[in-house]
C-alpha cells in the first residue's frame, strides 16, 4: 500500500499518521505521531509505503519533521 502527495500552491500541508504509527521519513525515524511538513513550496512531494503494523516509510523532496 502507498499514497503520494503533490502540493499544488505555496501552502503548507502535513501528512499526520495515527498517534500510535512510527514515520520513518528520508530514513530518519520521527517519534510515534509526529508528522511531516512540507516546505511550502509549489510542487512539493512525498511518498509513503506501508512498512508494518506499526508505521509508515517516507521518501520526499525536503518535507521536515512537524513535530506532534
């Protein structure tokens, strides 16, 4: 399973995961219900693929830790 995001405009936008779901993104493990944000920026992506029951792999272009 996995979804990706395109934002379309300089706006923000977070991908926010259940409380309980580990966000691996670009390789770095986030705290369980952190989320990512974009940078604002006009075609901005992220893909995420399922990993296991307990979270989330992402990959993107410069989306950051959004914190809880």
């Amino acid at each position: 399973m996995s979804v990706t995001i395109y934002t379309v405009g300089a706006v923000a936008v977070s991908v926010d995961p259940d409380d309980g779901d580990l966000l691996m993104l670009d390789g770095v493990a986030l705290d369980d219900g952190d989320k990512a944000t974009n940078t604002s920026t006009t075609g901005d992506s992220i893909k995420l693929f399922y990993y296991d029951s307990t979270g989330w792999y992402a990959e993107s272009d410069s989306w950051t830790d959004g914190g809880a």
